[in-house]
C-alpha cells in the first residue's frame, strides 16, 4: 500500500479506503487525466525534467 500511496501522491490523485468488519475492505484509487499530474513524479527522478514538462504544458 505505501507504494500505491506514493503513486498516488504524485499524481496528485486521491486514496479512498472503506470496509466493514466481516466484509471486506474497498481501495478506491482516483487519479487526474491532465499531463500535469505525472510531474510529482519528474520531480523526483529529474527536477529538470520536470522543468521542461511545466515550460512546455505553459506554452514558454
């Protein structure tokens, strides 16, 4: 789950969990359909990257 936390967060998206006792537990993952959403991640990997991803979606 940490891992789907992560890629979540990233995407700016949201985690939504719920359940019942003796009924099972529900993960609902919802992510944004926007280019800007994959940019969390180019932070992390290559900031610079991720630079040239906001300059281009901006139109500079």
């Amino acid at each position: 789950m940490s891992i789907v936390r992560w890629v979540v967060d990233a995407h700016g998206g949201k985690l939504r969990v719920s359940g019942n006792r003796g009924g099972g537990t529900v993960f609902e993952v919802s992510l944004p359909t926007s280019g800007r959403s994959l940019l969390g991640i180019y932070d992390h990997l290559d900031p610079r990257a991720a630079a040239r991803t906001r300059a281009a979606l901006d139109g500079k």
